[in-house]
C-alpha cells in the first residue's frame, strides 16, 4: 500500500534518529543524508529497511536522485508497488 | 570466500608471470551455482556484464539489451563471419554462440577460469567452440585471430595492492598479447568497468573482501597509456548508466525470485548479492564508477620512421 508523504517523511526521521542516536528533533528535512556520515552501505540499509516497510522494493539510486528527507518522501510516494 | 593466493602481488616478476586473480579467486565469484545466476541473468546470453540499452524504448528488455551489447563487440571488433575469434573472458558463453550461431564465424575460442563456466559453455555449443580453462597469460594460440573480444574480464586483471607500476606492466603485457595473435588492422572490442570519480582505495577492501577477491579496477588513462603503441583506441565509451540500469534489472529479477533462490544458496549469499547489486547501482549512477567500452585497433609498424 501507498503511503503519505507526512507517513514516509515520519518513517525517515525515526529511522535516522535510531541509527545515528540523535532526537527527532535535531533532524533536519532538508539536509542531505550525506551530511548526516551517511555512506552508500548505510543509504543501501535504510532503502532496505524502508522498502519492508512500505511492501515494495525502493531502490537504493533513490536516495540519491532525492538526498533529503523531504525530497525522498515525495518521491516514495509517487512510486506504487508495480512502479517501484 | 576463498582467499588463495598464488603468486604474492607486488613484485614485477609476479605481475608479469599472472598479474591478476588467480582460478581460485575467480571460482570464489562465479562458481556460486550456475542455478543461482540463471535466476537473474537473462536467459538469452547468460551474460554477466552490463548490457547495451535503448534509453528511446520504455519497454526495453534485459534480454534484447544484452544481446545489442554481444552484437555491438562483434560490430566493433568486426567478427563477422571471420575465420578465427577469440574471445577472452566467455563468461557462460553468450557472445561465443552468437558469433557462431549468428554470425557467421568459422571457430571460436574461448578463455575462462571459471570451471562451472567451461561446463555450462560445453553443454549449450555448436561446433567448432573451443573453450579453455585458462588465464590469458597462459594462452598459445595456434594460428592469429581475426578480432577479438573481451567483455568483464579486464577488472580481474590487475591485483589491489600490487604497486602501479606492475599494474600497469600487467595491462601492457596483455595488450602486447593480443598484439602478437591478432591479424594486422584487426580489432579488439573491450568492455571494462573502471573507476569514475572514485580511487582504489575506497574500493578496493570492498571488493577484495565482499566480491571479487584479488581485482583491482583500471582507470581509462592506464588503458590509453598501456595499449600505445600497438594499437590506436578508435572508440570510447562511458556507459555508466547502462551498469546502472543492468544492476538494477538483476537486483528487481533476484528480488522477484527471491524464494527460489533460498532454495540454492544459503540466505547470506544472496542479501550479500543484493546488497552488492544495490552498492553497484549507486556506484554507476553516480559516476564513481564507469564503464568503458573501447574499441582497439592493431597497428603495423608503430615505431616506422615518419618521413619528412
């Protein structure tokens, strides 16, 4: 099942908030994965994690073409399972 | 994975004697289970190196883009329907049918180190295929060829670690090589990946460790820079998205027949194969790495005195 942006966006920040240890609140939406220390075996790790989550496949380029929170978000949710 | 060594890198004499991986390195790779690969490769060639797209076609399919790459090596090296092809690095055999299936090529030999890939080539041939277990160091061939290919075997050809110097003596030793069999003008047609944007180094422990035991990546420069003076490059070619897009298809087709593949190989290959699948898409489409084709042409009398 598709989800909303607010959803996904909600997913990210928790995620990151787990695995770089930080607050909700000190994560930036608009500020790229990259600037977290996020390296490709860490984005290739959250895209799996997410695509379990949501039931599709994400594919890790994802994060790239879209490396914020907010960009990615919006572009999850365009994607439905047979576009993903 | 095993991690034999036959030679210790670094010295000339052991680049110079095989400056790349070694059969066991190799066997590591893609003795996993002929069954595994067939899961995700295309059915068609088997091939395991990136395809040719049409990026114009929406609807483009993994087999009619891989069999546009095997058709556009033998367009460059210009094998059609020749007496003698080489082709180093056959893989599962995929470009050794079509040249002699379709078109019109008299014999063709094929060189791999992969013994489940000598099989598999043995089974599925016609005639007049001539498959060795072999390392191209160690090949005599008994008349010249008329062009010859090579496609995802250059990346094995050098060792991480071994200093640049016996890298690049390793490369010119292999493009004298392909010299000394060739026919005069013939060409050789070579797909290899390289690095982009990236150094060894933040490959290489990746790579040595996860995937391809013993290979170390060229740069398009120690291409240009080895292959002088024998040949003259007549083509290059970074097709990186077309990597990018070919990991992607076997990352969706191994997603899809995940189960299946449960059934063949423990759990950890495979999340070890898609994480690496996943790791290669970024890599390709973000230009860290690249991949080049190139084609290459003998030249008589290199060192000839220009007359003025």
């Amino acid at each position: 099942m598709s989800k909303a942006v607010h959803e996904i966006k909600a997913w990210v920040v928790d995620y990151l908030a787990r695995e770089l240890k930080l607050q909700r609140n000190q994560i930036d939406e608009r500020k790229a994965f990259d600037r977290y220390g996020m390296d490709s075996v860490a984005v290739v790790a959250m895209t799996g994690d997410l695509s379990e989550w949501l039931g599709f496949d994400v594919p890790a380029t994802l994060a790239y073409d879209h490396p914020t929170i907010e960009s990615i978000a919006g572009a999850v949710a365009d994607l439905t399972p047979e576009s993903a | 994975m095993t991690e034999a060594t036959l030679l210790e890198p670094g010295t000339a004499q052991a680049a110079l004697a095989n400056p790349g991986a070694s059969a066991e390195a190799i066997q590591s790779h893609y003795d996993v289970s002929n069954d595994f690969y067939s899961l995700w490769l295309d059915d068609q060639t088997l091939a395991y190196s990136s395809a040719l797209w049409d990026f114009t076609k929406p609807d483009d399919t993994l087999e009619a883009a891989q069999l546009r790459k095997l058709d556009y090596h033998i367009e460059q090296s210009q094998a059609a329907r020749k007496k003698r092809v080489l082709d180093i690095g056959c893989g599962w055999g995929g470009t050794v049918r079509r040249l002699r299936n379709v078109h019109g090529v008299e014999h063709v030999t094929g060189l791999t180190l992969s013994e489940a890939q000598r099989e598999f080539i043995l089974e599925h041939s016609p005639t007049n295929v001539d498959v060795r277990l072999q390392s191209w160091s160690d090949h005599q061939p008994t008349a010249p060829y008329d062009a010859i290919i090579s496609v995802g075997a250059f990346e094995h050809f050098a060792r991480p670690g071994a200093s640049h110097a016996d890298k690049l003596a390793g490369y010119r030793a292999f493009f004298e090589k392909c010299y000394d069999w060739m026919q005069p003008g013939a060409c050789l047609s070579l797909q290899t990946m390289s690095y982009g944007t990236t150094q060894a180094e933040d490959f290489s422990k990746y790579f040595e460790t996860e995937i391809f035991p013993e290979s170390d990546l060229p740069h398009l420069y120690e291409i240009a820079l080895t292959s002088r003076p024998g040949f003259e490059i007549t083509r290059v070619r970074d097709d990186r998205e077309h990597y990018a897009r070919t990991y992607e298809m076997w990352w969706r087709r191994l997603r899809a027949n995940r189960k299946q593949a449960e059934l063949i190989v423990p759990k950890a290959v495979i999340e070890r194969f898609e994480r690496y699948m996943q790791l290669m898409m970024i890599a390709f489409h973000t230009g860290r790495m690249g991949l080049l084709r190139l084609t290459l042409r003998r030249l008589d009398n290199p060192g000839a005195p220009l007359s003025v």
